[in-house]
C-alpha cells in the first residue's frame, strides 16, 4: 500500500468516528429496554390503580343508589307504587347516564344494599372485590354461605372467574365449616373478618373432584398418587389457595421400621404441615393410627419452631360417617374426606351435600346439649 492510500484511509476513518460522534449515538440495547421495562411499571401500577380507586367508586354509588331507593321507595308500605317508581326512575336515569343505569341493574342495585346492608363490611370488602364479584354473592341465598365466599375472594384474591368456579363446584357445602352450627360458622367468619387467621375448617373439603385425574375403573393407590403428581397443579387448585407441595412418599423410621407418607404439603396461611395418605377402599379405623403416627413424627421431627402443629387428610373412596364421628378424629388434627374421580349430576351432588350438612349440625347440636 502507497503513503498517499495510508493517508487516505486514516482520513476516511476520523470522518467516520466524527460522523458518529456528532450524529446518532450508539446505544446499549438491554440498556434500553430494561429502562423501558422499569417505566412501563410504573404505568402499569398507575393503571391498576387507577382501575381499582375507579371500580371502588362505582361501587360505592351502586350501593348508595341501592340503599336510597330502598330507604325512600321500597320501604314505605307501597308496594305497587315503589314497583313503578323504580321502573320510571330507571327510565329516567338510562336516557342520561346509559343502561348501566336503567331499570334492571337499579333493582340489582337495590338487591346490593339489601344483602349487604353494613356499609363499613361493604368498604372493606371491596378493596378486593370488584363489582362483578358482588353480582356473583347477590344472588346467593344463605346469608352465611354469601359471607364465606366474600371473605375467602377478599383473603385468597380471587378473580371473577375463579369465584364462579367455587361457587359452581360447591366449595362452601365442602367444606368442614359448612357441617358446624350457624352460630359457629357466624363466629368463625367474623374472626376471619377481623383477624385474616385461617383455620382448618375453611381449609379442609370433603369430598374432593378428582375427575381431572382421568383414572381408569380400576386403579391402586400408587397410580392414583401418580396422576395426583402428574396434575399437580390442578390438585393444588383443589386443595384450595396457599398449598404448596413439599414431598412425596416421605420416608419416617420408626423403632427401625420404615413408613412412608404418601404426600405431604404445606400450607401458608395455616403455617402448618399436612400429610395425605391416599386409600382406594372406605376409610378403616386402622387408617387414624397410622395417621397419627405420621402426625406425631413430623411434629417432632420436620415442624419449624414458627410452625403450628401438623395436620393430616385420609382421602379415600369412602366412609362410614358414623365410624368417623366416634374416633373423634378432629381433635387429633385428623381430617377424613372422600374423592371422586367420576362427578354425579350437580343435583344428586348437592342433595347429598345438603343432607351431609344437616346430619352432621344435627350430631353436634345432639353433643352440645349432652355435654350440658
């Protein structure tokens, strides 16, 4: 290469670095798009809040709309004529506000204030739940079963759509706190409301739907725990919020002898440990010793010094409520719950729920005046 091309190449490189150097700017990419990312959150956090302080407000007209419509139409002796007025006020209020407003969702409206009629639960609630939350618990009849299911969507932040699944699968019915006296059950929500403690009775199911699981007619209970861990997560779902999986066929010696826990859990909320050992036949006496075996082995052994107690499920194919109730397995930690991996008609589901419900507060309403 000549001298002159040296010079010349030496001169087209410091143009080029000065072109650079006055013009665009090389940038860092990642640089970029992590700056971007962190100010795209902030507009995100803003726009929920937004929604939520917006969806809070509406909210809190609904039920003030709802309220004075029932203190000052429905509720002065006039039927027909509070029956009329609504219906030209909801005329009235669509052909300016729009139909969120007319006739039909002012009765909604009024239902609203009715079923809810504490402001200060309704304010407190709706920190969690949205609008198309309460139009899922207003038409809910049982006022105590509306409760449960508003003050679990408000712990376990559930969305619309998940708090139709629940009250489409019947968890309330389910649950070990639907088979307590009223009373108790009133005792046991406005504890929750007050102090967020969850105990086993909101927890705990029976029975369980496993249909997910797909089993054939004929299983063993290792294939059943198989499918249980090839769909973890829609047993998690099952289960209910705040389960998280810790082990499976956990091994526990004992005087030598080895025992295996089939599965075992941990719940937040509970801050406890909870073994489930899985049977394919009705549940046997038998079955509560070993359990609580197990129960007394994790206790000293695998519970953290911030832990409570371990509790334990036996979920098998069936039982003898009779055989449960004397075992008194409630007060050991002891929870029986059937599955089902073949769901019956919604009908025949809840009748059989229904009955379950009234047996069981009928035993221990016939305990608590024996003890008396």
């Amino acid at each position: 290469m000549t001298k002159s091309g040296s010079k010349k190449d030496a001169s087209l490189r410091r143009r080029s670095t000065t072109s650079v150097a006055q013009g665009a700017i090389l940038l860092d990419d990642a640089e970029v798009a992590s700056f971007a990312g962190e100010l795209g959150k902030m507009i995100d956090a803003a726009r929920t809040q937004l929604a939520i302080t917006a969806n809070a407000a509406l909210t809190t007209l609904y039920w003030q709309l709802g309220h004075r419509v029932r203190v000052d139409i429905l509720e002065g002796g006039r039927a027909e004529y509070g029956a009329q007025m609504v219906t030209a006020v909801g005329r009235h209020l669509e052909s300016r506000y729009g139909r969120g407003f007319g006739e039909k969702n002012l009765r909604r409206m009024v239902q609203f204030a009715e079923v809810f009629p504490d402001v200060e639960i309704v304010a407190a609630l709706m920190r969690q739940l949205g609008w198309t939350h309460f139009t899922l618990l207003i038409p809910l009849k049982e006022p105590l079963k509306r409760e449960f299911y508003a003050e679990m969507c408000r712990m376990e932040g559930w969305s619309t759509r998940e708090l139709r699944q629940k009250i489409d699968g019947m968890l309330y019915e389910r649950t070990a706190l639907s088979k307590k006296p009223e009373e108790l059950i009133r005792q046991e929500l406005a504890s929750l409301r007050q102090t967020g403690k969850v105990t086993p009775a909101l927890v705990f199911q029976d029975p369980y739907m496993l249909d997910f699981l797909e089993l054939a007619d004929t299983y063993s209970e290792k294939d059943l725990e198989s499918a249980i861990l090839r769909e973890i997560e829609r047993f998690l779902l099952e289960l209910g919020v705040g389960f998280t999986f810790v082990e499976r066929q956990k091994r526990i010696v004992v005087d030598g002898d080895d025992y295996y826990v089939d599965l075992v859990f941990f719940h937040r909320r509970m801050r406890r440990l909870v073994a489930i050992e899985l049977k394919i036949g009705d549940f046997k006496p038998a079955d509560s010793g070993q359990m609580e075996l197990y129960l007394r082995w994790l206790d000293r052994n695998d519970r953290q010094p911030s832990e409570d107690a371990p509790l334990g499920i036996i979920l098998c194919a069936g039982k003898k409520r009779e055989t449960v109730e004397y075992l008194d397995l409630d007060a050991r930690g002891i929870h029986v719950a059937e599955y089902m991996t073949e769901l019956p008609p919604r009908e025949v589901l809840a009748d059989r729920l229904h009955r379950a419900i009234e047996a069981a507060r009928n035993r221990l309403f016939s305990t608590t005046r024996a003890q008396k």
